[in-house]
C-alpha cells in the first residue's frame, strides 16, 4: 500500500547528470506489484570498474552473496535490481535465483554472467522466481537510455515515499567529471556498510582499487553515520560504478595521486545527501535529527555514544512528542557501555543548554526548549569532557507512523 510522502520530502528534484557509458531502463516484471516499475536494467561500456561495500550481516542475501563474490574482478557489464522481494532467507532457490537472472541479464547485454551485479530489496523469506526476468530484460535492453534518472529512482523503491537522487561534479586535468547517484532506503536503516541499496555513477577514470578505497572512506561519514531503527538490513548494498569515459584525463591508478581526492570529494557530497535523504525518509519521520557527541576518550566512543541515543526509542519518541526530555539523553549515554563521567555531561539542543555538570543547567528555560523542539530539524549535542573524541549520527523521530506502516508490510 501506499503512503502519505513524508514531510521532510525535497520540495524539488535534481536534474542529474547523464554518465557517458552508463544507460538504464525501467520495466514492470510484477515481482509483488502491479502496475510499478519493479525492474531496474543498468548497462555499463566495456571497461568500466565497480566497487561496492555490503552488508555485514550474517544473514545475508544471495544477490549480496553473489556481489560479494564478482566484487573481486573490479569490472562490471551491467547491473539488475528488483524491488518488492528481497531474495533474502531463501536458502538454495535463492541462490539458484541470482545465477539464473545473472545468465539472463548477461545474454541480454552480451557479457559474462559474473560481470553482471544485482540487488533485491522489499520481503524477506520469499523465494523470487527469477523466471519473470525472461523476456523482460530483453526487452529493456532494446531501449536503454541515459536519462531522466527519476526513472531508476524509483524502480528501487519499497517503502519510500519519495525518490532519492544526488549528484555532483568535479574538476580534474581541466575536464569536468560527473557523478550521479541514487538510493532506496526508509525501514530496517542502521546500516552497518551503506544504505539498503545505493548505486553511484562516474565517468572518471578510476582504477577499482581507487575507487574502492574512496567507498570505503566516505561511506563512514554518510551511509554509516545514519540509522532510522536500529535494524540492519540483510540486503544492504552500495555499489560504485566508473566508465572512465570522461575525455582527456589520464587513469587515476594510484589513490595517493591528488586527482583521487578531488573526485573523492564530490563523492563525499553525493553519499551523504543520498544517505540524508534515507533519514529524512524513515518510516513516519517528521523530524530529522542531528546526534552530536564530543569530549569522549575517542572518535570511535563518540560514535557508539550517538547511536546509542539515536537508536534509542524512548529518545526518538520523546523528539516525536515535541518533548525536550533531556533525561532520556542521560539514559542512552548511559547504557552505551563507553567511558562517560556523569558529573562532567553537558546536553544541548540547539544552541540552548539543557544539563551541565550532571545536573540540570540552572539557565534552563522550558518555554524556550519546547519551541525549539517543534522545529523539523533538530540538533542534540552531548559533551562528556573527557577527550577529543567526537562522532555525528543523523536520525529520525519515530511516530505512530512507523508502527502503521511495517504493522502490515506483508499485507
């Protein structure tokens, strides 16, 4: 079923860029749906590298099982996504799903099966037959296209209530480079890799290694950095594809050449307005919430601190109720299991100061606090002054809403 767009919703969409040697097309294979594009078909020129960060959940599945196992080759023909079943808890016939839609989609482009990437999203425990794929995925790569992106946005999408997109542009050698991107993601988010799918696009030359080292450092501060209800997914995944297509730039082999961190950069920008935008998504969300920790013994304790007061319920409803209630906040820190002084915590939401030295601030205003929290971004700041250690999670209020929704996902 459908549900009302989220409130945090862009009020406009980007045009993004069309990546030279990247075309797609959409397609209705009736996987849970009807009448919805299900199908995403994504074909890349020969030459192109892939990189990708997955899941670490040990109940994986198979389309990241297969992912993870043709990541190593580091070059990529196409990609497939299906949306409406997540191929996951699906034992043999799962796997034996991905090999067929594989072979499928390589004869459709003219690769080799393992130079095919794919991603399922949507139920868990209920086989795909990848049969609907036959034909299908002819047919959609007799009309690739380069744009508009819109389109593969939202073939991706289950639950979401609004199309994520995101792109940027760089300067290397001269030569402008684009990156494109898009994303799937508004229940079971705390990932602990990516978002549930995200897929980015560019045609700067770069080596698979490079890229991969770029992934792997970006998705720490973006898609890592993120959680809407402390549930990772089985079927996260993030891939990053590069067609090198951009003219007149030598290849980029070594991620200590300073090009790598140019192109690193904007890659930085479209992850995180990606993963931003699964927050600002999340199942019922009408807040988006900015969990800041500093003063800890590390960056790394900071980090487990925010999530522990960002996953925490008892907090998210709180921010849901328009309530300032501060102590909720001492809780998750509390419970965190990382170094902390109580009589050295500070809060602040906002700019105004809740709590201080272990107590409640004696400038504290009420009237204030409550006005502040019925704002639709909010920002929480714990300092613990013990350190230099800091970490942002980015996070959502949770609502009735959330409960209405995967009530009946199976519906």
């Amino acid at each position: 079923m459908a549900h009302p767009v989220s409130p945090l919703a862009p009020k406009s969409y980007p045009e993004l860029a069309a990546i030279a040697g990247v075309s797609f097309a959409t397609a209705e294979a009736g996987i849970k749906y009807k009448n919805r594009t299900d199908v995403l078909l994504v074909s890349f020129e020969p030459g192109t590298t892939v990189a990708g960060v997955l899941t670490r959940s040990k109940c994986s599945s198979a389309a990241v099982d297969w992912c993870r196992k043709n990541l190593s080759a580091g070059t990529a023909r196409a990609l497939v996504v299906n949306s409406g079943n997540a191929n996951a808890f699906t034992g043999v016939k799962g796997r034996e799903s991905v090999r067929l839609t594989a072979d499928i989609a390589a004869k459709a482009v003219g690769c080799a099966p393992s130079e095919i990437f794919l991603a399922s999203t949507g139920v868990i425990g209920e086989p795909l037959d990848a049969g609907k794929f036959a034909g299908v995925l002819d047919q959609m790569a007799t009309r690739l296209a380069d744009a508009p992106w819109m389109e593969p946005a939202r073939a991706i999408m289950t639950t979401d209530t609004f199309p994520k997109l995101a792109g940027a542009t760089a300067e290397i050698d001269g030569v402008t480079v684009s990156i494109s991107g898009i994303a799937k993601g508004s229940g079971m988010i705390a990932p602990d890799m990516a978002t549930m799918l995200s897929f980015v696009f560019t045609d700067a030359p770069l080596a698979a290694p490079v890229l991969q080292a770029l992934l792997a450092r970006h998705v720490k501060t973006s898609f890592n950095a993120i959680t809407v209800d402390s549930d990772t997914s089985t079927s996260d995944t993030l891939l990053a594809f590069a067609t090198g297509k951009a003219d007149g730039i030598e290849p980029i082999t070594d991620i200590a050449d300073p090009r790598a961190e140019i192109v690193g950069a904007a890659l930085a920008d479209v992850l995180f307005d990606l993963a931003i935008q699964v927050v600002r998504d999340g199942e019922g969300a009408t807040k988006q919430v900015t969990v800041t920790v500093e003063g800890a013994v590390s960056d790394e304790s900071a980090f487990r601190i925010a999530k522990s007061i960002a996953d925490s319920p008892l907090v998210k409803t709180a921010i849901a109720g328009e309530d300032a209630n501060w102590g909720r906040v001492v809780m998750a820190v509390g419970k965190a299991g990382e170094p902390a002084d109580r009589d050295k915590l500070s809060i602040r939401f906002g700019d105004i100061l809740v709590a201080r030295d272990g107590e409640r601030a004696g400038s504290y205003d009420e009237a204030a606090t409550s006005a502040y929290m019925r704002g639709e971004e909010l920002e929480l700041t714990v300092g613990l002054g013990l350190g230099e250690g800091r970490a942002t999670v980015y996070t959502c209020d949770l609502t009735h809403g959330y409960i209405t929704i995967n009530g009946d996902y199976r519906s």
